[in-house]
C-alpha cells in the first residue's frame, strides 16, 4: 500500500479531504475511503472510546496503588505531583458526592415533611365548609 503510506505521511487531514474528494468524484469511492480508515484504526477514534481525553481511569490491580495511567512526562517528580494531585481531586469528588448525597437527603426530607403537614390540615377540615370536622 504506497499510496496508504504517502497519505499516512500527511496525517488524518489527508485522508479526509481524499474521503470527501471521493464522495464528490463517486459517491462508492467515498464509502470505500470511510470503510478503510475504519477498518485500518488510521482515524483512531474507536480504540478510544472508553477513555476521556488523554488520561483515563484504570481499576487497580492486585494491590497497585496507581490508579491513574497516561504517558510518563519524563519528569519523576513531576509524574508524583500528577499522581498526588489526581489522587487529592478524587478524594474530594467523592467528599462532594457525599455532600450531594446529604442535600438530596434533607431535601427529600423537608419535602415529605411538607406533604405530611399539609396532608394533616386537610384531614382535619370539613370537605366543604373548610371548619374543623371535629367540634
């Protein structure tokens, strides 16, 4: 595949502007361009659909403490700096989960209380007149 390797010199914008020269030229051309690029990963976009951006989360495995992975900048005290700074914002994403989880509470909660005071009052008022059914 020369001609593969000469675009590939060009990057994605190559094949994309030869993808849409394709369809303008012959439709057919076109949708065999798109099914190439998919098939031969070239546009790449597939093989990272489960991770957001250029750093993702990973599960640890087997007692590892890192939980983040990415590219090593070279730089070990700056990769600890990375680490511990990914691992602090962590910790406070899932304090602000439990503060959200405790508004959710108190809402619910002034919420039910609410509806049982109101359903008290109207139990305790006549179905027409609004006075107090028991005298």
């Amino acid at each position: 595949m020369e001609l593969a390797a000469k675009v590939d010199h060009y990057g994605k914008p190559a094949w994309i502007v030869l993808m849409v020269l394709g369809f303008i030229v012959f439709w057919p051309i076109g949708l065999a361009i798109l099914a190439y690029l998919i098939w031969s990963g070239r546009m790449g976009f597939w093989r990272d659909c489960g991770r957001r951006g250029r750093w993702y989360y990973s599960e640890p495995k087997d007692g590892d403490e890192k939980r983040h992975t990415g590219p090593s900048s070279g730089n070990h005290a700056f990769d600890e700096y990375r680490e511990e700074t990914l691992k602090r914002l962590e910790e406070e994403q899932e304090a602000f989960k439990a503060f959200l989880d405790q508004l959710r509470q108190a809402k619910d909660k002034a919420e039910f209380d609410q509806f049982m005071a109101d359903r008290g009052r109207r139990q305790g008022m006549g179905p027409e007149t609004g006075e107090s059914a028991v005298s």
